[in-house]
C-alpha cells in the first residue's frame, strides 16, 4: 500500500471546493429534470423482480424487448420520484459475474422513508441477505446480480447531517 499525504488530499479537496462549489443562494438550476434510469445487467430476470419488487418493495413498471438485443429484457423498478431503476438481460451471451472496479460503479444509494428503512432492513433479514449497517442510517448489500445498493434514511439532498443539495 503507497503511503497517502492526507495533508495534500484535504489541501487539494479545499481547492476544488474553492475554485468549484457555488454558494447555493448563486448557485444555477440544474438543467436536468431527475435520474430517469440508472440501468444494470441482470443475470435473471424473475430474481432479479422477486428480490427488487418482493424484498426492496421497488414496483416493476414496465418490462419489454431491449432494442440492442434481440431476445433481451429491459425492465424497470420504480425508485420514488418519478425515477427509475432498470436492468438488461442477455440471454445466450455469458456476461459473467458482476465485477466492482476502481473507476467503475461503486454502489446505488437510495433514499427511504426512516420507518420504511427499518421494514426492508427486516425483509433482508428475512431473505437471508448479508448486510452491512452504517451511521445508524445506511444499509450496504448486494443484489442478486452482486450489484452493490445502499439504502439511507436520510433525506434526499442530506448525507449524515450534511446538506448536500
């Protein structure tokens, strides 16, 4: 492991946010409208539902032919605010394991109500998932496809006490 200068990491975090992050009260809208799918690769389908729709309580909204495969699915979670979570499948194509890498996905955060955090961190019980909790608001888990997912209790635009949005 190389030695880190943590100094120099929190010298150069402070320059970013110097040179970067506007005040909020100057700060422009965005110019998108929200999240309209975050798509992940599903290594079956009817898992993948019975986990995001059973053990998550994520509604399936729709499922229909992906356009660049021919025999795949392409299937959608409702995730709260008119956004999405959505996967493929490729049949006949060994896709093979999920694989977290650096520079790659890291993990899914999504916001739950604090009561409803407690309910599905008892339904993953339930479903035998391992689990990692975190700050007494963050649950750490993989998905049937080895996707790693957060959910948090705190409010969205908040993190651990901080505002973020």
């Amino acid at each position: 492991m190389t030695d880190i200068d943590l100094t120099a990491i929190d010298a150069e975090r402070d320059r970013i946010r110097a040179e970067y992050l506007q005040p909020e009260d100057s700060r422009p809208a965005s110019s998108a409208r929200g999240l309209h799918h975050f798509a992940v690769v599903a290594r079956d389908v009817e898992e993948t539902i019975r986990f995001y729709q059973g053990v998550l309580e994520f509604p399936l909204t729709e499922i229909f032919e992906n356009r660049d495969y021919r025999g795949s699915n392409h299937f959608f979670f409702d995730i709260g605010h008119d956004n999405l979570l959505a996967f493929f499948d490729f049949p006949g194509l060994d896709v093979g394991p999920y694989a977290e890498v650096l520079g790659g996905l890291h993990h899914i955060a999504i916001s739950v109500e604090p009561e409803r955090w407690e309910r599905l961190k008892g339904n993953l019980e339930a479903a035998g998932v391992d689990y990692v909790e975190e700050s007494g608001t963050s649950i750490y888990f993989r998905d049937p496809n080895g996707a790693r997912l957060e959910l948090i209790a705190d409010p969205l635009g908040e993190m651990y006490g901080t505002k973020v949005l």
